[in-house]
C-alpha cells in the first residue's frame, strides 16, 4: 500500500528523537539546579549606579510605562576647587522602578545622559506580592554588582562607537 | 453572499471546485427549514485551538458547521489609541507585543514609516542587520506555527520539537537584541547596536538546525497520510476571494497568488540584494498553506545565510537628532511579515508622538474570512482551518 | 511587476538626496482615475515614488471604490479604517492635575488630499497584478457621521466597518451586520476619537511632572555635580 | 492458582486474594505505563526529561499526582444529572476490571477459567462505551455530549473490526479459551520448527494489525483520540469531571490500554508462555510450577511490548477526523480482517 511510508518515516522520527536523548541528554534544563546563563545583552534588570545620576529625570519622562518615579532635592556641595563658590548638587531621594509596570524596553538605560542605568541579565527576583516588585533605590544599586561588560562587536562593526 | 457568482466557479480547479461546491450547498442548507434543531457551540474564548482568546461562535448540525462567527476583542489592547499618547521611539516597545511570536517584524514597518516622512534612512548596515533579524524572527514565529499544527490535528510531539529549536532563534535574537520576545532593537535611523562578536558563525550553525528542523517536521507532519487527509481539500479559499477579503503572506500565495512584498515592493531592507524563491501553492487548501509556511521557513534559513555572508560593514545609525520630531506627513508602509502583510499608516503632525497610526496587521484580515470558510465544515476542520489560517491573538485585537 | 517609481525610500542612499523626481507610473494612474470618476474625485495627490492619496466625495463613495476595483484591477483589500482629525484635548496626557489644564488649539486641519470634515475614512486597495496602492479618503458629513458601506464590493471591508464603526462611531449604510467587534455590548463612547479620553493617562499623573526640589532660599545657577 | 501456596484457604479467602490479585493486576500496569511510557518515553521522544524532581528520576510522579487528585474538590456541573455523573467513571473502570478476570498470567494462575474466554473478553469491553456515553450525557457539556456521541459511534465501529480479527486467532487455536490459546501458540509447531512454538503474531500478523489498531481505537488513544481531542472539544467526555472522578478515568484509560496489552500478547504473543518445546514440555500438566511465578512477569513484558507500540503510535500521530475514522474501520478494516478469517478458515481446513 502505498500509504505505509509517511506513517512508518513518522514512527522513526520519534523513535530517533528518543534514542538522541538517551545518547546525547535531553535539550531541558533542570531549572533550579542547573541555569541557563542569559546573553551578556540580556535585558533582565536595570541596575542603577546612584554616583552618577543627577535626577534629571529624563528616564522618568521618557519611560513608556511611568514606571520610574524620582524624587530629588538639591543640596549643597562643598566647593570642588579650592576656593570655589559651594556647589549645588541634586540630591537623590527616592528613585524607584515598579517593575510589575515595566515593559523592559531599555528606554531609559538609553536616554539616561550620565550612564547611571545599566542593564543586568539577572532575572531571578519574582515576588509572590506584586507590590514587592517595586524596587527602590538601595535594590537598583545592588544589581550593579551583575552587570557585566559590554560584549565585543562582530567583525565590520563602526569601531568608532564605545 | 453575493461576492460569489457561478462564473467564479468556472476558474476554480478541480479540488476547489468541490469545496466551492460543499459551501455553496451549505449555503442553500442555511435557507431551507433545518429540520433538526441545531446546537451552537461556543469554542473559546478559553479553548486550547484558539491561541490565546478568540471565541467562535458555531452553529452546528450534528458535527457539521451551519454558521459560524468568531468573535474577537477578548485581548483589545487599543494599541492605535496607546500610540496617539506615545513618543515615536515609545511606540516600537508597544508594536512590538502585536505578534509576539515575530516581534522584530513588527517594530521595522512602523520605523521605516517613520523614517520615510522623516527623510532619513537607515545605512546599509543595519538594513542588512534588520532583514537578518527579521527573517530570524519569521523563522521564530513560523517554526512554531509548525509545531502548533500538529498539536492542533492532535499530534503532541511536533510541538516539543519546535520549541526546541525555536529556542537557539530567540537565543540569537536575545543575544543581538537583548530581548528575548520583544527586541525593541529599531531605532529611527538605525538599530540601537551593532551584533556582538561570534553571532554569525553562531547564527549559520543555528541555520543548519532549524533546516534539520523543517526536514523533521516535513516527515513526521507534512508526509503523514493523517496528516495530509486532514488537511488536503479542506478550507479552500478561492483565488478572487482571498484577495476580496485582504488575504496576505502564505494564505494569499497559497491561493496561488504570486505575491511577496520582500521581493514585490522597494524598501529600505535588504531583500533585493538576495536571491530567494517565492513559494505558492495552486490548491488555496489547508495542507498548501501549511506547506507553504514550511518552504518559508526553509526559504528564511537561506536567505539569513546568503544575507550572514555579506554584511557591508559601517555604522549602523544614520544621523538623527537626539529628540525625534517627525514633520507632517502621512505614510504608508507594509512588509512581509510572519503572519502577512503588516502595515502602519501613520499620521504625523511634526510633533513628538504620531497624531494617528493605522495599524494594519494581517491577522485581523486573515480571519475575517472565516464567517466564510466555515460553513459547511466539520468541528475538527474549523480547527484544521484556523490553525492553517495562522492568526495570532496580539494580531488580530491589536 | 515593480511599481517604477523612485523616491526617498530607496536602498542606495545617494537616490535619497535627489530631488523627488517625476513618477510617470502614478500621474498617469491618478489621471485614468481622474477620468472614471470625474467630478468624484475632490483632490488627489501623488508623492513620487511612495503613494497616491485621492479623496472621493462622499456621495460617490461606494461607486468610485467599485469603479476603481472594476475598471483599475485594484481587486486587492488593504484596510479600512477612520482618521479623526480633531487635535487631542488631553495632549498626551501628561500634564498636571492639580494645574489648570493647558490650552491647546483645536482647529482641525486635514492631512494629503485636504478635507473638510471632522471625520475622513481611508482605504487602501492594491492591484494584485501591478502591486500598485493607492489610498481613498473620503469625507464623513460632521453632522450625521454616516457613509454607505462597501462591504458588498470588497467582503474584507465588512469587519473593518465594524471596527470604525465601534471605534469612531461611523454608521454605515448597507452594512448587514454593526455589531460590536471588540468592545462589550453596552460599552458608550466611540474610543478612537480624540476627545475620548485615555483612563490608563488619567488615572495617575504623570512621574515627569516632578522635578528636583529647589534649594530652600537657594540661589538660581544651575550646576551638575557631574563633570 | 492456589495449589501453588499448598495450603487450604477458605473460599471468602480465594475471593479476596482473588479481588487483591485484580487490584494488582490492573494497577500495576496501569502505573508502569503512565510512568515508563506517558511520563518517560513521551518525554524522550521530545527531547525532555520529563518528571525528575518526585523520587530518583521521577519514579513517585504518579503518586504525587494521585495524591493531587485525591485531594481536588469534587465538582458537579449544576445542571449535571448527577447520580450518572458520579457512576459513569466507575463504570469505565468496572469493564476494565472485569476484562483482567479472564486474563490469563500462569498455568494455575488465574482468575476465572471461562471456556468461552475470548467471547467474554470482547462482550465486557464494550461496558466502558457506556460509561463514557453517560459521562458525555450528564455532564450538561457541549463539548462533553459531543465527545460521548462520537466515542460511542467510534467504540462500536471498532468493536467489530476486533471481534473479526479475534475470529482468526480463535479458528486457528479451535478454542475460545485463553488458557487453551496460551498452550495452542507455546506447544504447536511451525511447518515442523518448534523453536519459537507458534505464536499467532507470525502467522496471524494481519489479524494481529487489525487487533492492534482496533485497540488503539477503543482505547481512544491518538490517531484515534477524537472522543478526548484536546484541541477540539476540550477533553471530550472528561471535560467536566475532575478530582477523584478525573483519576478514575485516568487510571481507566490506562489500565484499560494494560489489560487490553495484556489480551493482545495472550491471543498473539503466547501469553505467558514460553515455547514448551524449550523445556521438553508437551502437554498442560507438564507445565512446572515456576511458570506461575514467570508467567505474571513474562506476560507483563509482553504487555509492555505491546502498549510500547500503542504509546509510540499514540505520541507520532495527528488524529483522524470521525468520519475518516468510520471509513477506515467500515471499508479497510473489516474486509481486510473478513479476508483473513476466509483464509485462515481456508488453510485451516487444508492443513
């Protein structure tokens, strides 16, 4: 008959599958116990390094979502020369990113003017509350410690750029 | 409806023919007094065929489909209202979740639209770098239609096999992009960066798997006599038909419509440096538009490897300024993407965001024919039907 | 099969910097439709090399789309949908609740192909042969927003009716079935206006309008603590 | 079964060994199979590992599962006709049990001894459409009524096409019995070989095909799942059951692929038997003891032989649509099962 073939090829399909797997090991993870590592671009958490923000607030306006709320009050700054007139810094109090509200689009990390947003590829920080999700200040700045560098550009790339 | 004369009937091939004539019958079934009382039968909004939340209304005699309406807006997100609040650079994040399965080809049509009223255009590079990317994502989507076929018509293993491989595409996508489903990587001018170091060869590799994958799928799906059974002659949409209702992708060149927009228009991707074959299909039946995904699939790996080979180098961003306004205008464009013809008409009055986006997404069209294809059919060909149909949810409520 | 045209939206960049050239494929297409449709066509507009917007009257509507489909194969159905071109009386949402809300203008001014009414439908139809678009708009008389349907020439256009209909709360006559698509039955309003206003930019106000709290008594020089 | 212990036992005794022994016989191979073949083999053929986290590779998933199930609230649709709700589960799982009862697993190891087996065996089979036709009916489910409809036309278009098939078996063997059949497939003889005995499967094979797929068929597993059609109508007649209720049907429709397993490799595979010619065996009585404790096991892997191939049918195949399903079962195979029984009646007579 000629209906036998695609059903048999079919059958040898599976069976090949089957017979990989106990050979090779299957193409899971067994999550909790072994991870996969996220690429190095991978948009899993935006980190925040308080140094350099100056609450200029261009993520805030520019965040798709009004996720991100900041709240700053300028201070004075001893003078940076000797001499000089005190500075007026901004001072950072509040700097939060409601993370059940984020859409990770990187909006902010790219318009932040003072490179004090990065990308980190962590992703472990579900919460059971969703108001848990909201992270404020202290918690950016500890996902600084994963973020990691930049990956080197594929051949014909304009150098020129950081 | 009147939209079928008997002359159209004349240009049909044989196996159209016949389905032209079950749902002619079907129709002249609806006007005589049903002498059964019928059963409607409410498949979805919760139901495992309907890839997330349409619901279709039948109305069924027996197991055969009287009359039946899907009826959509379970997942209305009002992206075109959203857009009218948004900045052009807030809008990519929102286009993309439209097809989330294929979410870079939403974001490319909506900036060349952009960029066309804006007069800027992308340099060669990051064309080249979108077409890849792209393709990559037509890839990501179809494979998983493909999967999805099978669980559809009751095979459980095609879709495991498609995850597995759809998974090294989004690792690509996710390497390049950082976004695993939504890359939100187009920027008016150009991408936001340029590929990391050892994504070619890694991409080539990945390539040969997935077109393992498409061999697989070809044996285990494509040549079950099952298979073919269940979807050979089934759903057939006529050539003028399709094209009435705004058919577009595989279901339209499945209808035997020799029409691509990566070849047949000019646009700013790189599509006209590459050689690729365009596949139809004269049947306009489930089993040509499920094939024809599968050649696409096939035919995308291809050009992805000739595109891989000559990247031009360069920048990838064309100078822009650094706060977008887009002079007043209004455009038009549309690319080929995944799932069909997507396109944005977009609206611009020299402001920061868009005053109106259209947002034409092939979906919405593709399923409106259903009111139409489903008469007549049996209950499980109203899933063989929709699963060859290929809408996704985000696409059709937008 | 190519549509010949050339403009701005070509892949070799030194193209772009010309001067838009003359598109001989479209003029010569608005003008065989300027002579089928005659008085129907109001205006008409070709950007070389990219489109061809032409604006109908709204009396003709239906017969010029038919016209068009029958007599210039444009056989292929795009989209349908609505253009409200009323200015945003809410901006994009962000400003201040507690602030008198801004004045904002509120003239309506048409886009390609000019318009005199509030409301504009469009259509985008393509021939399948030559792949050739052209966008139809035509006007929606302010006081009854009602236009006669053309789902009877391209089925397509029935759903897409159905969307305007629910969203801009245009009526369509001919159509044979208005129900609501995606909102709920009993749902008010007409949300793809512009003066529908977006709860989600209501409910809240916007983070941006906060800014750095000033210096008690400090004086006005701004200086960034980053160098 | 109980010269084997050589004690006497009291005959409420032999029933409950005989009920605990059915137990058993059931949930045994009920269990290995959701194990070996749902959980592990479905898993490999996919690329995955399938449950590893619940006991050394995922050994207790089964019980971790049942314990999820015995816990679930008991759900009734309100519009539910619900002293059938409640009875259709058990009388999907009765017709399995009572189907084991004729299985043979030893020379003395048996339940009963029906000299009209086979006759029994495909009589009680059929209770399970049923259940599933009352489950259907009253769970007050489109979906539901839509899946018993179509099961109940697809069990008993099947029905036949197996009871043919059968015929040639019991033509062939001259007795209904099952015990006779085991001993007619080790004892007899190939064209004068006697090194395999003569297990049906060789000169049975389209019998045993068409068997095959009948089973498959009456066990609603893929390609001929429509009855269940996850993507179509949901689950079919188990839509609305869950809980307790669910796990009844779930262990049914195991079970029931089990001692149906078990049914085809006594009619085809010779049972539990080895060739007697191995061990110079000629007649019943000469049949060690030992057998009854091989046999079980003997017949076990033969089962699982057996619902490998139903499993790994099951997992490769997209279904049929119903009215495919009726075709292939009215014009392939009854003519081809009538065929063989012609034929084999045929050379029957010849030989």
């Amino acid at each position: 008959m000629a209906k036998v073939p695609g059903l048999i090829k079919g059958l040898g399909i599976t069976f090949g599958t089957m017979m990989r797997t106990f050979k090779n090991g299957s193409n899971t993870v067994q999550y909790p116990h072994e991870k996969e590592t996220p690429p190095i671009r991978a948009r899993g958490v935006i980190a925040l390094h308080q140094d350099n923000c100056t609450s200029c607030m261009l993520c805030s306006r520019s965040c798709p979502d009004w996720c991100i709320y900041i709240e700053a009050h300028k201070e004075l700054a001893p003078p940076r020369r000797e001499g000089g007139k005190p500075r007026q810094v901004n001072m950072l109090d509040r700097f939060d990113i409601d993370y059940a509200l984020c859409m990770y689009c990187g909006i902010c990390v790219e318009v932040c003017p003072f490179d004090a947003l990065f990308w980190s590829p962590e992703y472990e920080y579900s919460e059971p509350n969703i108001t848990d999700l909201l992270h404020d200040k202290t918690k950016l700045s500890e996902w600084m410690e994963t973020v990691p560098e930049a990956p080197e550009l594929e051949v014909g790339a304009d150098k020129k750029k950081k | 409806m009147t939209i079928l004369n008997d002359p159209v009937s004349a240009k049909l091939g044989n196996r159209q023919q016949l389905s032209y004539i079950a749902s002619q019958a079907a129709d002249a079934r609806l006007n005589v007094e049903l002498e059964t009382e019928g059963m409607t039968l409410n498949i979805g909004p919760q139901h495992p065929a309907t890839h997330g939340t349409l619901r279709i209304i039948a109305r069924l005699d027996g197991e055969q489909v009287v009359w039946a309406e899907p009826s959509c807006g379970y997942m209305h997100r009002g992206y075109e209202k959203l857009t009218e609040v948004r900045t052009f650079p807030q809008v990519t994040t929102l286009v993309n979740r439209i097809d989330w399965l294929g979410s870079f080809a939403n974001e490319v049509p909506f900036i060349l639209a952009a960029e066309k009223l804006m007069g800027v255009e992308a340099p060669p590079r990051a064309q080249w770098i979108r077409t890849i990317l792209f393709e990559l994502s037509r890839i990501a989507n179809v494979s998983l239609f493909l999967g999805d076929l099978g669980v559809q018509l009751g095979a459980i293993t095609p879709v495991f096999l498609a995850f597995r491989d759809r998974e090294y595409v989004l690792n690509l996508i996710e390497s390049a992009t950082g976004g695993r489903f939504h890359p939100n990587f187009d920027r008016i001018g150009g991408l936001k960066d340029d590929l990391p170091a050892g994504w070619i060869d890694e991409t080539k590799v990945v390539m040969k798997k997935l077109r393992n994958f498409c061999d697989e799928i070809e044996t285990l799906l494509f040549g079950n006599e099952i298979f073919q059974s269940r979807t050979r002659g089934i759903g057939v949409i006529p050539r003028d038909v399709a094209l009435q209702y705004g058919l577009s992708g595989a279901n339209l060149r499945a209808s035997g419509v020799d029409w691509d927009l990566r070849r047949d228009q000019d646009i700013a991707l790189a599509y006209n440096k590459v050689d690729f074959k365009v596949w139809t299909h004269p049947d306009g039946d489930s089993f040509a538009r499920c094939w024809i995904r599968l050649q696409e699939t096939r035919e995308a790996t291809l050009i992805v490897d000739k595109l891989l080979d000559g990247i031009p180098s360069g920048p990838v961003m064309a100078k822009v300024p650094k706060i977008i306004k887009v002079p007043e205008g209004e455009a038009w464009v549309s690319t080929e993407n995944p799932l069909g013809e997507m396109g944005y008409y977009v609206v611009s009055r020299g402001d920061l965001g868009p005053f109106r986006v259209k947002i034409r997404s092939a979906s919405f069209n593709n399923i409106s024919i259903t009111p139409w294809l489903l008469r007549g059919v049996y209950v499980p060909d109203i899933i063989t039907i929709l699963a060859s149909l290929y809408f996704i949810l985000g696409d059709i409520d937008r | 099969m190519k549509p010949k045209g050339k403009g701005n939206q070509l892949s070799s960049p030194a193209e772009t910097s010309a001067a838009p050239v003359v598109d001989a494929t479209r003029d010569a297409m608005v003008v065989a439709i300027r002579g089928t449709l005659g008085a129907a066509v109001v205006d008409s507009m070709v950007k070389p090399g990219d489109d061809i917007w032409v604006r109908v009257s709204t009396e003709s509507w239906r017969n010029s789309i038919q016209k068009l489909k029958d007599v210039h194969g444009f056989d292929y159905f795009c989209f349908l949908s609505a253009i409200d071109w009323l200015p945003s009386p809410f901006g994009r949402g962000e400003d201040d609740p507690s602030e008198p809300a801004p004045e904002r203008d509120s003239t309506i001014r048409p886009g390609y192909t000019g318009g005199d009414t509030r409301m504009q439908l469009l259509v985008r139809i393509v021939n399948s042969e030559t792949h050739l678009g052209i966008n139809v708009k035509a006007d929606v008389p302010n006081d009854s927003y009602t236009i006669e349907s053309i789902s009877n020439v391209f089925a397509g256009a029935n759903w897409h009716e159905r969307e305007a209909h629910e969203m801009f709360g245009i009526g369509f006559t001919g159509h044979p079935d208005l129900r609501n698509m995606y909102l709920p039955t009993d749902f008010e309003g007409f949300p793809m206006r512009k003066d529908f206003p977006l709860l989600a930019r209501m409910v809240k106000p916007w983070p941006g309008i906060v800014d750095v709290e000033p210096l008690p008594g400090g004086d006005a020089t701004e200086e960034e603590s980053a160098s | 079964m109980f010269a084997l212990l050589a004690v006497e036992i009291p005959y409420w005794g032999q029933s409950l060994l005989r009920v605990l022994g059915g137990l058993v016989a059931v949930l045994l191979p009920a269990g290995t199979i959701v194990y070996l073949f749902l959980f592990k083999m479905m898993s490999f053929m996919q690329s995955r590992l399938g449950p590893m986290e619940a006991g050394p590779y995922g050994s207790l998933q089964l019980v971790a599962e049942v314990g999820k199930w015995l816990q679930k609230e008991d759900i009734q649709p309100e519009s539910a006709d619900k002293p059938i709700f409640k009875m259709a589960p058990i009388v999907v799982l009765m017709s399995t049990f009572l189907l084991v009862v004729v299985v043979p697993f030893g020379p003395d190891a048996w339940f009963t001894d029906f000299e009209t087996g086979v006759f029994y065996a495909l009589a009680v089979s059929s209770i399970s459409v049923l259940g599933i036709l009352m489950a259907g009916w009253s769970s007050a489910n489109k979906y539901s009524l839509l899946g018993g409809l179509r099961a109940a036309g697809q069990l008993i278009a099947y029905e036949l096409p197996m009871v043919l098939a059968v015929m040639g078996v019991v033509i062939q063997a001259g007795t209904m019995n099952l015990q006779q059949i085991v001993f007619a497939q080790n004892a007899s003889s190939m064209f004068g070989f006697d090194g395999v005995g003569n297990p049906y499967v060789l000169t049975q094979f389209v019998g045993f095909v068409v068997f095959m797929i009948a089973i498959q068929a009456e066990l609603t597993q893929a390609p001929f799942d429509m009855p269940i059609a996850e993507s179509e109508l949901v689950s079919g007649y188990m839509t609305e059951y869950s809980g307790f209720r669910f796990l009844i049907f779930f262990i049914g429709e195991f079970a029931t692929a089990g001692v149906f397993a078990m049914i085809a490799s006594t009619l085809f595979l010779g049972g539990w038997g080895i060739p007697f010619a191995w061990f110079g065996w000629t007649s019943m009585d000469d049949v060690s003891n030992w057998m009854n404790i091989a046999g079980p096991i003997i017949v076990i892997t033969k089962m699982l032989v057996l619902t490998f191939l139903i499993m790994w049918v099951r997992f490769t195949y997209p279904r049929f649509r119903e009215d495919q399903l009726q075709r292939f079962a009215w014009k392939v195979l009854i003519p081809v099962s009538l065929a063989n029984i012609m034929a084999t009646a045929v050379l029957k007579v010849a030989f």
